[in-house]
C-alpha cells in the first residue's frame, strides 16, 4: 500500500515538472516574490517614518523646553563636534565665533607642530619625557579648549547668557596665559616640551634643523596669542555694550552695559 502511494506521488510530481518549468508560471512566481519584496520594503518605510516623527516630536520638545540640540557636523569626514555658526549665531557676531573657531584650530595646530618639534628633539638625544608631555599637551589641550572655552563662547553668543560669557573670560584669559608662556617656553621643568622662542635659542646651537622647527613653532605661538587676543577683546567690547558688534545688535538703542 506504502509502495503504491509513494508510485503515484511521484507520477503526480512528474506530471506537474511541465508546470513548473512553463514560463507562464515562472513569470507568476517572480511577480509573486517582487511583491511579497514590495511589502517588506513598505513596512519598514513605514517603521522609519515613524521613527523619524518620534525623533522630531521629541526634538520640538526639547526645543520648547529651552534644550539645545547639538548634532555633530563637523568635521563632515568624521564629525565630532557641533559647528554651524550661519544658523545658530546671530548675524553681528559670526565673525567673532568664526575667528574664535579659527583660535581654536589654531591651537589645534600649535600643539600639534609642538608634537613634532619635541619628536625631534628626543631623536636627536633630548629626555623621552618631553615627548611625553608634549602628548599630554594635546590630548588635554584640544578637547579642554573646545569644551572650556569655544563651547561656552558658542551658546553665549546663541542664547547672550552672562553666565556663559563668565566662563569663556575666565578660561580663555587661561588660553591666552599658557599661549604666552608656550611662545617663550622659560628653561623651567621639562621647558624644552614646548616650542618658545628659549628652546629654539638654546636648539639652534645644537641642532640647525630642529632648531629652525622650533622657531617656527614660536612664530605659530604668537600668531595664536594675537589671533586670541583680539577674540578676547572683541567678545569683552560686546558684553559690555561697546564696538561693531554691540552697535550692530536689534536692540542696542535700549540695552545698557551688563555693569
């Protein structure tokens, strides 16, 4: 009985290969797996758009409860922090944060060359420590300037809060203080972790090249002094109601200076 049946389920599977391979019916399967694809597809369109509109409710409010949103954006390549000055800062003052912004990768760049002119005092025999250091100077010094003193100046100008400006002065007058003490570079503990104008006295004399590094990492310095102090003074002028920028602002007839 088992043998019969099984003889007549392969006659019947025998009997439908013509079937299968018609191409009527193939066609009618491939119509059948697009659209079971399509409604996949349509589902989680649907699952992301919902998304998306949790995201935005949840971003409004955010927004109406006086929350900033940052979103990362720069660098595009691989973004880390949050700049977009042309939206977020009023128009009289974006070429103030602009040029802080430039302060700020001009650190960026100091502490780096000052990497490279320390790797090439060590090679050429100096102490292994003022390599070390001159690391820890840029681990610590580029993040603690975005987060001490750009990110500060960044939402005062974007939201004018006196509390914001206190912080900025009093961290970027540190900025100022160390680029000063960084361009002179006193033979103090270690001084030659640091690109001033001392070290690269005291290197010429041993090494012409490393020596010439040196230099241009104090000229780099005082670029970065100068560039800071006109970014001080500048932000210093608006807080209390004075320079371009101060007249530039809506209500400037009616505002009096914070003290």
């Amino acid at each position: 009985m088992d043998k019969d049946f099984l003889r007549m389920i392969k006659r019947l599977e025998v009997s439908l290969m013509p079937l299968r391979r018609d191409p009527f019916y193939e066609f009618i399967y491939i119509i059948q797996d697009l659209k079971k694809k399509e409604r996949e597809f349509m589902a989680k369109e649907a699952e992301l758009n919902r998304r998306e509109q949790e995201i935005k409710r949840r971003e409004e409010a955010l927004a109406r409860a006086g929350v900033l949103i940052e979103p990362r954006n720069w660098p595009p390549f691989l973004p880390i922090i949050h700049v977009d000055i042309s939206n977020d800062i009023p128009v009289h003052l974006q070429r103030v944060q602009y040029v802080s912004f430039a302060s700020l990768l001009g650190l960026v760049i100091c502490l780096f060359w000052n990497i490279l002119c320390v790797t090439g005092a060590w090679i050429t025999g100096h102490d292994a420590r003022i390599w070390f250091l001159a690391v820890i100077y840029f681990i610590t010094g580029c993040p603690g300037a975005y987060f001490l003193w750009y990110r500060p100046l960044y939402r005062a100008m974007r939201k004018d809060s006196a509390f914001s400006y206190g912080w900025f002065f009093l961290f970027y007058f540190f900025h100022i203080a160390f680029c000063i003490y960084a361009a002179v570079s006193p033979p103090f503990y270690m001084g030659r972790a640091l690109a001033g104008i001392l070290q690269a006295i005291s290197e010429i004399g041993e090494n012409a090249a490393v020596g010439i590094m040196y230099f241009m990492g104090f000229a780099i310095f005082v670029l970065e002094v100068l560039l800071s102090m006109w970014v001080f003074q500048r932000v210093y002028w608006f807080f209390r109601g004075k320079g371009t920028e101060a007249q530039m602002r809506p209500d400037a007839a009616s505002r009096a200076p914070p003290f």
